[in-house]
C-alpha cells in the first residue's frame, strides 16, 4: 500500500491506509445505551426519526462491509450516514433497522504518487 499523509479531525499522521481490517467490530449503539438517541436526532426534517435498532460507528471500509453483510444476512434495512450531509428521508426511514455512521471515518489524504486527494465518507465540509 502507499504512504498517505492523513488530515482530519482525529488525525494528523503519515502512514499506511487500512481499508480492509474487520478485526476490530465497529462500536455497537442500542437503544438502551444513553448515546442511542444523540446518534439518532441527528435529523433536519422533524417529518423523519430514526428509530434503528442500533447505529455502528465504523471506523474503517472493512468496518463498513461487516455492518453491511451482518444487515443483508439479517434481512434488515441499512442505511449509511456520512459527515452529516445525508437525506433524512433516506436514514430516518422506518424500515431501517441499522444506521452505518461514517463520521469517524472523515481523514482527507493526498497520494503524491498519483497527485490526487481523497476525502473519507465521514468528512464534513466547513
């Protein structure tokens, strides 16, 4: 893998990108945890309230996928949330039952290689 240069709000390094590890799950956000609603509210459009069965706060692409193939497996609805910018008719829909958050996944990096940017699902424009 190439070397990137990583900026984002919970990184400022140079290393490798991991974008296939599952070997650590995703945190897992039910309704009985106090967080559940904060990650849930996240709505614009009082119309729409997500009422997921849990949030997964990935961390990495192999995160993602894992959340994505236990919701397929499950017979359940996924929707994915990224920086904040998703359509609340989309995420807050009742038929999902599990919410990807992409948020902490919001590193913008540069490949001098390849002399071009990449912006994570999670980054939230300013």
């Amino acid at each position: 893998m190439l070397g990137i240069t990583a900026v984002g709000p919970a990184r400022a390094a140079t290393g490798t990108a991991d974008t296939t590890s599952t070997t650590v799950v995703a945190l897992t956000v039910t309704p009985d945890d106090p967080r559940h609603l904060d990650l849930t509210a996240c709505g614009y459009n009082a119309r729409f309230a997500a009422k997921p069965d849990s949030v997964r706060l990935v961390h990495s692409t192999g995160q993602a996928v894992q959340a994505v193939r236990e919701a397929v497996s499950g017979g359940r609805g996924i929707a994915v949330r990224g920086g904040g910018h998703c359509l609340d008719e989309l995420v807050d829909d009742p038929d999902v039952r599990i919410i990807a958050d992409m948020s902490e996944i919001g590193a913008i990096t540069y490949d001098s290689a390849r002399r071009a940017f990449a912006v994570e699902a999670g980054t939230e424009g300013t």
